[in-house]
C-alpha cells in the first residue's frame, strides 16, 4: 500500500467535506458557544470529531487497519468475544498474528539498501532493510505482541520497560501509571517500535517512551496497538514528536468508560494474556 499517496487522498477528501459543512453552518460567531440548529447539527459534530484527526496530519500518520478488509478483523472479533478469551493461548496468539501483520506492513515503509547475495550456484542482488529496528514493549501485556514483532523483525535489538496501572482511590477511577524496570540498548538513530496493545489514555506508553529516550534518541518511532481510542491518539499527538512517529492499530473504538478502560475493547489485555493479578 502507498501510503503516502493513500493520506494525501484522504487530506483533500477531509478538506472538501469540511469546506461544504462550513459553507452549510451559520456565520454567527454566537453559534461556537450555543446548540446549533438543526440543519449544521452533523456538521458541528463532525467538524469537532475530525480536528482531532486533521491536527497534524501532514506530519503524524495513524493508520487503522479497520479501515480495509483484511484477516485482522477476524482475529480482532475472536479477542473480543468473551467466550473465545477463555482460551489464554488462543488469546496470545491471535495477539501474536496481529504483531506479525503490523510488522509487515511497517517493513515496507522502512528504507532499503541493495546488497549482494553469494548463493550455491553465483551471486543475486536484494532490497534489503538497513533500519536499525528495536522493538520496545511495555510490561506484562505488550508481550505477545512484542513476539509478533519479533517474529517478523528477528534480527531487532529489544527494550522492555514495566509500567501498570495504579489506581488512587477504591472506586478505581483515579488512575496513575506506575513504572519501576526498564532494559533498552542505546536508541540513537534507530527506528523504535512500541509495542502496546491498548492505547486507552495513552499514559503508559508516553511514560514508556520517555524512559525508554532515556538511552537516546530514535530516528524514527512506530506505535503498534491492537485496539486505540480517540483520546489515546489525541495524547500521542501531543506528546511525541509529529513528524517522526506513526501510529498503527488494528481497531479504534468509541471511548473510555470510568475506570479507563476501552469501550466496547475486549477487557484487560495483561489479565486475558497471563491471568488475574492481585
């Protein structure tokens, strides 16, 4: 997929829609602050919902493989389905097969050197990668899909940094973001894939970049989810840097409900991969 070619499409398809809802909506200045009428009611909403997607879209990319048919969606229906998650190894490999798929697609946007093969009978000349990849995974969840990564991107450096949620009160709906290990090698120059599968908040894995930037400085940085939220986005839209991260994920639903937790989502990942924790 071209996917330079693919936001440039989508960049003028935003622009013209939301040219024709300002042209349908009042002029008043009043109407910012007041229910609009009728008439400009979709628009209003959807002039709100888009900003969050047009802000720096000529620099950031979020790419939702929801928005195509492919087999990720089914392997995202069984990870939702409350009788399939009874099966943790099913679970984790379906978590697995997304990372792979990510990690596929990702490789076609990495840069490529040709080089030199000596086979059995002469030589042959192959594209082959020279990012410098390290795959960066936030503890206990992000671990089967850290080995789809792995799977595909054998040859990466790994990080691994623990971050959990930390709840303040006993109704657990203040939630902070605790993090106590971290293991990377030197980032400097390299291409950083996070994996994590659930961008709810976007705290844990803003506090797992930073730790991680702690050894240096990545060239370039790729988010991985399974399953993103607009307010998760929006967090990564505000603290990484814009023109150098992308952010991929097989699904983006609705919103987060008190305990900040994905709707509808699939539930807690790190428990459905590895079993409750106290």
């Amino acid at each position: 997929m071209n996917y330079s070619r693919f936001f440039h499409i989508s960049q003028c398809r935003t622009a013209i829609f939301l040219y024709f809802c300002m042209r349908l909506a009042p002029a008043s200045a009043a109407w910012e602050n007041t229910a609009p009428p009728s008439r400009a009611n979709a628009c209003f909403h959807v002039r709100r919902t888009i900003t969050l997607y047009t802000n720096n879209i000529d620099t950031m990319k979020i790419i939702n493989f929801s928005d195509t048919d492919s087999v990720i969606n089914r392997y995202i229906a069984e990870i939702r389905d409350a009788d399939y998650q009874q099966n943790r190894l099913l679970f984790r490999n379906n978590i697995m097969r997304i990372g792979e798929m990510m990690a596929y697609e990702i490789s076609k946007t990495l840069d490529y050197e040709e080089r030199e093969v000596t086979t059995p009978l002469g030589t042959s000349r192959v594209r082959l990668p020279k990012d410098e990849m390290v795959i960066g995974t936030v503890f206990r969840a992000g671990l089967p899909l850290h080995t789809g990564f792995l799977n595909v991107f054998d040859h990466a450096d790994n990080a691994f940094v623990s971050a959990y949620r930390d709840y303040k009160d006993e109704a657990h709906t203040e939630v902070g973001i605790h993090v106590e290990y971290l293991a990377t090698p030197r980032l400097d120059g390299k291409t950083l894939v996070i994996a994590d599968p659930m961008l709810a908040t976007g705290g844990s894995i803003e506090l797992g970049y930073k730790a991680f930037t702690t050894k240096g400085t990545p060239r370039r940085i790729d988010i991985a989810c399974v399953i993103a939220t607009p307010e998760g986005i929006d967090h990564v839209k505000k603290t990484f840097p814009d023109d150098r991260t992308t952010v991929w994920c097989a699904a983006i639903d609705e919103c987060l409900n008190e305990h900040k937790y994905i709707v509808p989502g699939l539930g807690d990942a790190g428990d459905l991969c590895f079993g409750e924790k106290e």
